[in-house]
C-alpha cells in the first residue's frame, strides 16, 4: 500500500488533536457547569440550615423570656435581656436580643385611651416637641386619624384621596415603619437617629429611640416601664416639667429596680400625678431580633410576641425573615 500522502496525514492528525482539545474542552465546561451546580445546591443547603439555625435562635430567645421568674418586674438586669449567643455544633454561629416594647412609646397607642390622667395624644405631643419638633398639633392629628378605626377628621380618606398618587388611611393600628412614614406630615428621616449635640438640650430628644410600632390591636395604652424606659421617655410622659423627679426615679432604679408601683409613687409623689395609668413595672411586648451566619452568609429573624403576665405563654404577634 502507498503511503499516505504527507500532507494528509498531517490534516488528519491535526484534526484528531483538535477533537482531543475540543473534547477536552467541553469536558472541562461539564465540569465547570457541574462545579457551579454543585456550588450553588452547596449554597443552598447552606442557606436552609442558616434558616433553620435562625429559627431556633429566636425561639431559645423565647424561652429565655418565657422562663423569666418574676412576670411582674422586669429590668435590664434579668435574664432575657442580655445578648445570647452560640456556636453551634454544625459550625453556624447565631446571636439573639430581647428588647422590651415598654422601654419605649407605642405608636400605635393613639389609636386607643384608658383613665390615665394623661392621654395618648398628650404624650405623643410632648414626646415630639421633646424631639425637636415644635410644630406637632398636625402630625400627631394626622397621625391619630391614620389609625384610629373611624373616618370622622381632617385626615382621613377623604384627604388622602385628593394626593397624587392616591391612597386610603388604613385606619387600624399600624404594622411596620414602612406605613407609619406614610401618614402626612411624616418622613422617614423624623425616625433616624439624631446625634446629641448638648447633654443639657432639653429638646434634643430622638423618636428612634424613644418611640416604638408594636404591631397589635390594642384595648387600651401599652405601658411604658419605669424600669427600662429612657430619660426622654419618661420626660415625654410627665410633660417635659418633671426633671428633677425624672432624673430622681433614675437615679433610684439604679440601685434597685422598682418591683410596684407603689414604691415608685411613694419616692416621686410629683411623678405619681402625672404617671398614673401609663407606666408599669414590667413589660408585656417584646421584640426578638435574631441572626444566624456561616460560610459567607447570613439569615435574620425579627419577631413581635407578647407574654402573657399571668402566665407567661408567650404568643408571637409578627415574624420577619430576611437575608440582611
Ligand atoms: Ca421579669
Ligand atoms: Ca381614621
């Protein structure tokens, strides 16, 4: 047999090579294709037991507070309020924190009022103008038509549906700072944190941290607790003119926190005019902020549940997952 002419050969050998290299080539884009796959399935269990981990972290949280011994007192001191973290034996790490609604003014209490010789739209007034805002008699109007269940008011559908684009006032208790911002005359700036320039600025209050929206229909106003509530909290419930006996009822809970009200009213009898039937000694909401991480990513959990103070029981009133 005749030898093959040179250059065929040659073709055919560079062809046979250009198949191995091509066949190589998808090869490694199988692979590649595979690696990605199995990256991102590998991402996603990860994921689900971030889920999982996140869960179970904000429900310890529960517990912990559920466990509390005394319903009847809370401070800062006990239990459920300081951080809790934890290495988990999969690797994730998680972190959770209680924070009690009564340390702080419940939004939504306009939208109801109990025999307290001050009402709701009187704190709400005095806590804004305590934050700085000396022109409140509108927002704190609007604000109260937004939520309060009837539609007789300068703010209520009627107004709403004049703006553009329009919009209907819910006209039940608010859910999250994303319906609180909009209600006329609000902004989402009135709820970022305000740096404190002068210690002594008797308005240099700030409504993040003196107001809180704790999602549930009330009977009547959530307390605010003597234990935990701020300077600026309790400054708002007294009408800005109790100072000295704000800064007294401090300075007292610091040595010991108060277990009745009695005992705070008997210490601060120019407070117990003005406090009566808006503060307490214990807290019933609560707000669980929860987080697990691992392997470059994380998963969050932020719960609203109230406990029962007879009982304990606790009862989650709004769950939140996020990626944040
Ligand atoms: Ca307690
Ligand atoms: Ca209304």
């Amino acid at each position: 047999m005749p030898p093959p002419p040179p250059g065929r050969s040659g073709m055919a050998l560079i062809l046979a090579l250009a198949a191995i290299v091509l066949a190589g080539g998808v090869a490694l884009h199988l692979q590649a294709r595979g690696g990605a796959r199995a990256r991102a399935e590998q991402a996603e269990l990860v994921r689900e037991r971030l889920r999982v981990a996140v869960a179970e972290a904000a429900r310890e949280a529960m517990w912990v507070l559920a466990a509390d011994e005394n319903l009847a007192v809370d401070h800062l001191g006990e239990e459920w309020a300081l951080p809790m973290e934890t290495t988990r034996a999969d690797g994730l790490a998680t972190a959770a924190w209680v924070e009690d609604a009564g340390r702080f003014y419940n939004w939504n209490n306009l939208a109801v009022s109990n025999n307290a010789t001050r009402q709701p739209h009187d704190i709400v007034l005095d806590l804004m103008t305590f934050c700085g805002d000396f022109t409140p008699v509108e927002r704190v109007e609007a604000l109260q038509d937004y939520l309060d269940e009837d539609d007789e008011g300068h703010y209520e559908a009627a107004f709403y549906r004049r703006l553009d684009p329009p919009y209907d006032p819910p006209n039940r208790p608010l859910w999250a700072p994303e319906e609180w911002v909009r209600v006329y005359g609000l902004s989402r700036d009135m709820l970022r944190p305000r740096p404190k320039i002068d210690t002594a600025d008797l308005f240099g209050g700030d409504l993040a941290s003196a107001t809180v929206l704790v999602p549930t229909a009330l009977d009547e106003p959530i307390p605010v607790n003597v234990n935990t509530a701020s300077r600026e909290v309790l400054m708002g419930l007294t009408g800005l003119k109790q100072e000295a006996a704000v800064r007294h009822v401090l300075s007292l809970r610091q040595v010991q926190p108060f277990q009745t009200l009695g005992m705070m009213f008997m210490a601060s009898p120019e407070l117990a005019a003005a406090l009566e039937g808006a503060v307490g000694t214990s807290s019933e909401y609560f707000r669980i902020d929860a987080r697990a991480f691992g392997e470059g990513q994380q998963r969050t959990v932020m719960a609203w549940v109230r406990r029962d103070p007879s009982s304990g029981d606790i009862q989650i009133l709004q769950w939140v997952e996020g990626e944040g």
